[in-house]
C-alpha cells in the first residue's frame, strides 16, 4: 500500500504570506549567475515556458534536468554555483538550486528536510527520517493553485569516485505524488 503525505490545501487569507515568504530570492543568486553550462542546457529550455500557467511543467523539466544530467556526490562543492557548474550535488544542493531558479522564474517554492519515517513532524502530521536529530533528505515543494507539489531532483546516478557515499534510491524514495 502506498502511503500519502498530507498535504493541505491554503486558504486564501494566507495566498500573501506564501507569495512573500516563498518568492523571496534564494541565496542570492540571479539568472545571470549560474554557469554557463546550466544556463545552456538548462535556463534557455525554460524560455518559452509562462510562470503562470506552466508552473509544474517547468518544476518538471528542472527536477528532471538535475536528477538525471548530475551526478549525486557528498563531496560536491559547498557553493552551489561550483556544484551546479560541476554538475555535482547532494539531495539538499539539488533542492537549493532548483528552488533558486524556481525563484527566480517567480514560483513559489521552497526546500523540505525530512522523509517520512520514525520521527513525528507535528507541523505537517507526517513523520521524519532523521539521524541524530537532522533530516535524512532534502526536496523541494512548489506552490501552485492552492496547494503544494512535491519534486525530488536528487541525481539518480553516484559519481563514480565516490566510494562511501549513500546510493541516492537508498533515501530518495518516498511515497509516489
């Protein structure tokens, strides 16, 4: 049996505090930015694509862009304009970069910590993996007609140096959306 986050619907009195708390610009970093690499491959393939109405089509085509073009490694570096410009990350580097670009294509959007697991989450009502007291994952969420939208861009391939990182399909793996 599969098992479901419960995500709840936002009501309308709280549409602003969204807008302002998760339009804000990420860490930083404007379009102009990223390497050019990602903004070859990456950035142009968005530019026919509206905001508005193609929200989830465009969390899509990142979310895809980075778990499959990456490859997943602990020992990415910590900046995130090197790991993307490597073409390198962890879970929560994917997350932060595609919440950066979401950002700054005006989509709300913002990063989760957690899995669902041992440890209860009273703000959500769903349980977290974690170890000593830190989420075991990182996600992004995306706001679009009233609700949140869940996409994993972890890279689905280890770097091949990498001898003692987690395969990413170890953690990565939570309920279908």
């Amino acid at each position: 049996p599969s098992v479901r986050l419960p995500f709840r619907r936002v009501q309308p009195h709280h549409l602003a505090h969204v807008a302002q708390e998760y339009l804000r610009r990420h860490a930083g970093v404007s379009a102009d930015m990223w390497p050019t690499i990602i903004q070859l491959e990456l950035l142009d393939g968005l530019a026919g694509l509206n905001p508005e109405t193609d929200t989830l089509k465009i969390a899509e085509h990142i979310e895809k862009y980075i778990a499959t073009q990456f490859l997943y490694s602990k020992s990415a570096p910590a900046d995130i304009l090197k790991a993307f410009a490597a073409k390198r990350a962890k879970c929560d580097q994917a997350a932060s970069g595609m919440v950066a670009i979401l950002r700054e294509k005006h989509i709300a959007s913002r990063v989760v910590g957690g899995n669902l697991g041992q440890t209860k989450n009273d703000d959500r009502g769903s349980y977290l993996l974690t170890r000593d007291g830190e989420p075991l994952h990182a996600y992004v969420e995306v706001y679009f007609q009233g609700q949140w939208h869940r996409f994993d861009p972890t890279p689905v391939r280890k770097a091949p140096d990498e001898k003692d990182a987690t395969e990413p399909s170890e953690y990565s793996q939570f309920p279908p959306k």
